[in-house]
C-alpha cells in the first residue's frame, strides 16, 4: 500500500499560481481530505438544520401559547406565564430531550410523532421542575397548566416543521438537487435491478452514476479512485454478489479515496428497516432481523386515537345505526347482525360484527356459489352480483354501511379504525410464511387496501404488500390519512 507522509504534507507550500500535477500523491490526498469533510458537513448539516427548525417552531409555540394563554387559564383568572422560563426549555433543555428520544435519527425517526411528544415532554418536566427548584422569588413562574399547555403546543409546531421539510427534501430528491451520487460495485444484472429501482421511485434518494465489475473493483484498486474522480460520486454501493475475502480490500479502497459505503445485503434487500436492530456482541457486530411489528408506546397511541374516535363517533351516529337495524329487520327474515369468525391479531378468533346483508345461511351456501368468485386467487372471495344478497344488502355494501357495527369490535379491542382487514381462518392454509405479517398487527375496518383500489386489486400479493408496507411505515398521520381517504372511496368504488 501507498505510504503517504502526512506531516511532510502539512509543512509542504507551494508559490502563488502553483499547481501540482494531476497525478502527484499530494493531490489525490487533498482530493480524498474534502471528500471525507463534505461528507461530514453533509451529516452536521442535517442535524444543525433540524436544531434550527426546532428551535423556531418551539419559539413561535411560545407565543402561541402566550397569545391564546386565556383559552387554559379559566378565563384569564391565571396570571399570564413569563416567556423566560418557557424559552430557555426550547433553546437549551429541548435539542437534549429530543437526540435521548432518538428523534435526530435516521428519517422515520425524525418524523416519529411520539419521539417528538416524547421529547418535548421530558423537556417540559425537567423545565418546570427547574423552575420551582430555582426560581424562588422569581414572580410569573410557569405553572404545571402552563407547561402543559405549552408542551402540547410545540411538540404539534416541531412535528409540523419536519413534516414541512421532508416535503421539502423530497421534492429536492424528484428534482435531482438532494440525490447522493453513487457508483455500484457489481454484476450487471445487479446494477440493472438497482437502476430499474431508482427509476420507479417517486422520491429517488440516490443517483446511480457508474457502474464496476467486482473483478475490476478488486484487481484494479486505482479504478475505483478514478471512477470516483470522474463521476464526483458520494459514495459505493457494493452488491450482494461480492465474494466475503474481497468484501474487506474493497472496503478501504473505498475509504482510501474518501468515500462511504454502503451495503446491499442479498438476504435483507427486501425487508424494511423496521425489522432489523444493529447491536454488538461477544461474537462481533450483529444485525439481528425481528418479525414486523408495532412497539409497545405506538400501540398505545393508536388504541387511545381508536377509543376516542370510535366513542365519539357512535355518540353521533347511534340514531343512524338504529335506522339501518330496523330496515334490515323488516327487509328480510333473520338477525340484525351478522356475526363471523375471523383471524384477529397473532390468528386468534373473534367474531366480526356486520349487519346483515345476506339471507340466512348465505354461509352454508357458500360452496354453492364458489364458482363466481371474482378473485383468481383463493384466499380472496368476492362475487359481484352475489345472489344471496338482499334489497337492502346490496345497498348497505355499496355504502360499506354494514360496516359500522365493528366500531364495537374496536371498542372490544378485536379491531382497530385502520390496519389490515382480517381473514377468514380458512383462508390460512393458503398462506405462505410471508403472508402472516397481515396477522402481526390489530386488524381494521379500513385499510391501505381499501383506500389504494379496493375491489380494483385482485392480486393478493400486492394486497399483502400494501399492507406490510403500512405496518413498516405506520404513523398517526399515515392513519388519519387513510380515514380521510376511506370517505370518498366509498362513493367511488364501494363495496359488494
């Protein structure tokens, strides 16, 4: 390997109007030094830009919160709160709170509404404590209402300012501007599935700017410093298909020009990354692989958002739901409701909640019609102008109102407002180890299927994938997105 005498270049000088050659060592060293230093401002960037956009959203909750003070201060009987107490949290206790909740981490993480709340609330805490601690004799000190209010208020501003700049950067990425430069070390075939996914991407991140073969990359160490200088690229992607003795020679080729690496692994390229956790061990740097799933303090917030909204709604809608029972009964003979077995959260049964749509004992008839089924694949049923519906039934579904009594399920906990429909336990015998991600999660009454297509999707893959991409991705927003969606998809497509 080259030896390069640092300190020899770090007293060297050259004449005003001076260049060094192309090829000398000195230039390629000063080439790989503002590499590394763009990469690490790159990184700082990111982070100073967050703190900034923090702070200003956390400022203008103040005011807010001092502005509408007479909304939570009974009338205005408490004394409006000084803005000292409440600026120092947001400029010095806040940026803490916030990296311990890890929200200054990669892009989910960012825009993770709990770190946030989780964030600004230990800020709160430990600003009001403070305060009583230290500030005796100091007149107008927040109080606990006062922090409250606040708290709530930023940790809304905050989340609001990065949901304003992932807007931003992702339109930086469609126009080219954001995008990470990166050469590929791989096979041909490899180098095509990673442009073809580039392209199908609505928000590339990365730009695919050269390409080398790994016998190339691996016999020819100076063509990967030559690639980098020709195409100004950021870093190297190195696919799966890179024999393990060279993986580590390529590594600090790599290094050696200033760039980073990045990793395509051949077993974990389709998995999202909420599945995997990086942690040290006796044995070595680990990557531990989990099923998908919702961590504990989500699936709080999201049965808390379900109670609520499933409790104020049926508060509303109950003379609706008494309407629709009394029609179904003097339709046809039979039971309001429709009670079915589906597979809940982790293949356990519950009963799902309908009202009925069908005559009585459309079930055991089933067979009988199996052959009208819209779906080429089994583990879906559907028929269009299924001849066991009534009047009403048909109605009812193209409104999806026969839907409303599983609000009950959701109140029970069997159910959620949104996630993956649940399945007829039949239908697991049909599916493969992929498939039970959809039973990870509390099933919904609305879903990204029904919003994305709905009837239209006839391909159970894609259902499974739409699905498993929400699980991966959830949000509050991704799921009050959805509810707002679900509404004019029923006058759109409806149900059968």
């Amino acid at each position: 390997m080259l030896h390069i005498n640092t300190e020899a270049l770090q007293t060297f000088t050259l004449p005003d109007g001076v260049r060094l050659p192309e090829d000398d060592v000195r230039t390629w060293h000063d080439e790989r030094a503002l590499r590394g230093w763009s990469e690490m401002s790159r990184r700082a960037a990111r982070i100073y830009l967050l703190l900034a956009l923090d702070t200003i959203a956390g400022l203008g909750a103040v005011v807010a919160a001092i502005k509408t003070w007479s909304v939570v201060s009974n009338n205005g009987l408490r004394p409006v709160p000084s803005a000292v107490p409440l600026i120092a949290m947001v400029c010095c206790i806040q940026p803490l709170a916030l990296h311990v909740t890890g929200a200054y981490g990669g892009a989910n993480a960012r825009r993770s509404l709990e770190r946030i709340a989780a964030g600004v609330a230990i800020s709160a805490l430990v600003g009001w404590v403070q305060a009583q601690l230290f500030g005796e004799g100091t007149p107008d000190i927040p109080n606990k209402t006062a922090y409250l209010y606040s708290g709530a208020l930023i940790a809304s501003y905050v989340w609001l300012g990065r949901q304003f700049a992932h807007f931003v950067i992702e339109a930086g990425f469609r126009r080219g501007t954001l995008q990470r430069r990166a050469i590929v070390i791989g096979e041909p075939a490899e180098v095509q599935l990673l442009k073809m996914r580039t392209a199908c991407s609505s928000t590339p991140d990365t730009a695919i700017v050269g390409a080398l073969s790994p016998f190339t990359a691996r016999m020819a160490p100076e063509a990967i410093r030559d690639a980098v200088r020709s195409t100004g690229a950021q870093m190297v992607l190195i696919a799966p298909s890179i024999p393990f003795e060279a993986f580590r020679s390529m590594v600090f080729n790599c290094f050696e020009c200033g760039v980073g690496v990045t990793l395509l692994p051949r077993a974990l390229g389709s998995l999202g990354s909420s599945y995997f956790e990086l942690r040290e061990s006796s044995l070595g740097v680990l990557l531990d692989v989990f099923p998908i799933q919702l961590g504990l303090p989500r699936l709080a917030l999201k049965r808390t958002i379900d109670l609520v909204l499933t409790v104020g709604l049926l508060a509303l809608i109950w003379p609706l739901l008494v309407l629709i029972a009394i029609a179904v009964k003097l339709d046809s003979a039979g039971p309001v409701f429709f009670r079915q077995v589906r597979a809940g959260v982790g293949g356990r049964s519950f009963q799902i909640l309908k009202f009925r749509t069908m005559q009585v004992g459309a079930d055991a008839q089933k067979h009988l019609v199996a052959h009208l089924n819209e779906y080429p694949d089994a583990r879906l049923f559907k028929i269009k102008a299924d001849p066991r519906v009534t009047r009403l039934g048909r109605l009812l579904r193209r409104t999806s109102l026969d839907e409303l009594p599983q609000l009950f399920n959701v109140v029970r906990g069997e159910m959620s407002l949104v996630g993956p429909r649940p399945c007829v336990p039949d239908e697991l015998k049909h599916y493969s180890a992929e498939h039970f991600a959809r039973l990870f999660v509390v099933p919904g009454i609305t879903g990204p299927w029904q919003v994305s297509g709905r009837n239209e999707i006839l391909d159970f893959e894609t259902i499974v994938q739409l699905e498993r991409d929400y699980i991966e991705k959830w949000s509050v927003m991704k799921d009050f997105w959805i509810l707002l969606r679900t509404i004019p998809t029923l006058f759109r497509r409806g149900a059968y």
